[in-house]
C-alpha cells in the first residue's frame, strides 16, 4: 500500500527535532511531515523555519493518533525521549504497522527490555526498528564497520579493539542527560535493569561474550602509553557494537572485546585529568542541560568530534579507523545523522528483513557512503 509520506519526523518542534526538520528541508527532501502533539508549536516551528511540511497531530499517549501515524509513513524518526518514559505506545504502533522506525535511544536498559518483548513481532510485521542514529551509537557502530572491514581484508577481523576519544568539542544534548537520570532512577527499583547495565552484552539475548574491561576504571594503557578515562556514552556505545556482532553472524568473531576510553596522557598530570573525568557528576547534576535547551548555532557549526579505533589481532595491531565529525557531536552533527539514516532506510535499503537491529548491522556501508558524503563524518 501506497505512503503518504517517506518520513515522518516526531518531536519536531522540540530542539533536536527542530534541526532535523530543518536538515530534511535544506536538502530539499520532498516527502516529509513534521508530528508532535502541539499543532500551535509545529505551526511556529515551520513558520521560523521556512519549509513546506505538512503537520501531523498526535499525543504519545493516544493509541489511535500513533497508530494512523505510523501507517502514514514508511518511515517514524522520533526525537522524544527519554524512551523508557514516552517511548513504548509510538514504538508498538510501528511494529503493529510494519513501519521502519529510527530513534536516538542511548537507554540500554528500556533497549533490552524491548528485544525480549518485540523482536519477535517486528520481524513478522516486517518492521525494521533502528535504535541509537545519533551520536550514540553511529561513530562507534559505522566505526567499527569501517575497521573490520580493513582488518578481515588484512586476514582477519580484529578481537581486540580500543576507541579513544581523541577530541570532543560540544556539548550533551538535554535528551542524553534526561534519558540518563531516568535510567538512573529505574535502576535503583529495578534489578533486571541494573543486570541490563552491567552486562556487555544485554542487547545480545542468548549470547555470553569474553570477560570486557571495566568501562567506569581509570587506568593506564601500557600500549598506548597513556592514563584513559571513563568515556560517558561508552555503556551504550559498547552495548549496540556487541548487538552488531552478534546480528551480523559473529562477524568480528565471537571473542571480541571491545572498550571506549578517553585518553588524558602520561605521568601523574595524565592520571589526574583521568580521575578528575571519573569524578565528574555534571550529567547527572542539575546544571546538565534541558530536553528542549540545547547550543547555539555558531556553537553548533564550532564544535567537532575525533574518534580512533585500533584493532589488534594475535600479532599487534592490524587496522585502524579515524572518525570525524564537523558539527557538535549532541545536536548538530546527530541532527544529521538520524535523518540520512533515515533517508537510508527508505532510498538505499528499502526492503530489509523486520526485527530490532542496529545502524551497522541494518544499513552498513550505505549509510556510511551517506555519512562520509553528505553529513561530515568521515571514516578514514
């Protein structure tokens, strides 16, 4: 049955959605809606920002508005998080329909909690359902991609590989630190959702890895001669890079491990810039930034992200991957990132088996072409 629309972009008026409507109508996408459940505040938004979207009303708890939604379009991208709390009635109304959907979860609690009770049911509706298009999770998954696909041209993928986060400047968007302080909460009543975060590999069901270096230790690389910090979105990063093992029939191989640290350099000032990382509590503080807040555009255009990813194998290292991006990692370049995933979805890989998957496990080398092309991250 015919669309009425590719995409359909939920949350629009709020910060993040805002720019992803306005990446969608600067490039000149034709088949867009913009949804939320305030007709007044979508009204302004288009207005400012001088597109054409038709408008599309629907509360997130109103069964029936999120049903004819998701059957409207092939494609759901929302940006209203934190998932666990607003997510569940939009996420099941895409599965019942056998619509594409993408998001930005970086919540690997509510995420597992999905997989055991949906996956299931995506594959037979046929809905591809894409957690973590934004920061968390697409440098680490593409990343990882790109540096499996030079180590097994080398000879063999590489079990054992290291991110470093060689720069960063930005900031966390308002959604990560909501979605974090409610994961945080969830865990203290919970225990399956504590279980969930401590465990690597809660996002594989069924599949028990290697022992991983512990992602919250300050400690110190012997290889790389440097003191490493504790890397905040690696609980999540790590979790979705197993998932795309594990989705892509082990292809990295079954003993991969895999950690994402910062490095802060050698000697005691190494070890104190390590710890004073470890130490900072800023996320989950009352300073963190809003869901709704978030950088100015100058600030937006200034920041960048520098990861690097080394994959050794039994005889040193075999490969690497630098990952760039030209935007601050929260807002403007994961603006970009969830809609060409999105874009993906619909143009590159229209048709694809249902399930709950992963950016590198469902759209691979096509969604890092569109990256490297047209959202200024680059893998080399």
């Amino acid at each position: 049955m015919a669309k009425d629309f590719d995409i359909v972009v939920y949350g629009a008026s709020g910060f993040t959605g805002r720019l992803v409507a306005e990446y969608l109508g600067s490039i000149g996408h034709q088949r867009f809606a913009m949804a939320g459940r305030n007709e007044a505040k979508l009204k302004e938004v288009r207005d400012e920002l001088g597109i054409d979207a038709p408008l599309l009303i629907a509360d997130g708890e109103d069964e029936a508005a999120l049903k004819k939604l998701a059957e409207s379009t092939k494609v759901v991208t929302t940006l209203v998080g934190p998932y666990q709390l607003y997510g569940d009635k939009l996420l099941k109304a895409c599965i019942d329909a056998g619509t594409d959907y993408t998001d930005l979860c970086g919540e690997p609690a509510w995420m597992a909690e999905k997989i055991r009770e949906a996956n299931d049911t995506a594959k037979a509706s046929g809905s591809r359902i894409v957690f973590s298009c934004g920061f968390d999770s697409i440098p680490s998954d593409i990343g990882m991609l790109d540096l499996q696909e030079k180590a097994k041209a080398a000879g063999a993928p590489a079990e054992r590989v290291k991110l470093f986060v060689r720069g960063m400047k930005g900031t966390f968007s308002g959604g990560t630190a909501a979605s974090f302080k409610a994961t945080m909460k969830a865990a203290f009543s919970n225990p399956q959702v504590l279980e969930d975060l401590k465990n690597p590999f809660s996002l594989c069901p069924g599949f028990t890895g290697p022992k991983q270096p512990n992602p919250q230790a300050v400690r110190y690389d012997e290889e790389a001669q440097t003191w490493l910090a504790p890397f905040i979105m690696a609980s999540i990063n790590t979790k979705n890079v197993h998932r795309s093992n594990y989705l892509q029939g082990h292809a990295y191989g079954e003993g991969l491990v895999y950690d994402e640290m910062i490095p802060t350099g050698d000697g005691e000032e190494g070890k104190a810039r390590a710890e004073a990382i470890a130490n900072d509590k800023s996320m989950a503080g009352d300073d963190a930034p809003k869901p709704g807040e978030g950088p100015s555009k100058d600030e937006r255009e200034n920041g960048s992200f520098h990861l690097q990813l080394i994959g050794s194998g039994p005889d040193g290292v075999i490969a690497q991957t630098e990952v760039k991006g030209d935007k601050d990692p929260g807002y403007g370049s994961t603006s970009k990132m969830i809609s060409e995933a999105s874009i993906c979805l619909v143009e590159d890989r229209p048709d694809g088996q249902g399930g709950i998957t992963t950016p590198a496990a469902c759209l691979g080398s096509d969604l890092r072409k569109r990256l490297h092309e047209r959202a200024g991250v680059t893998f080399s």
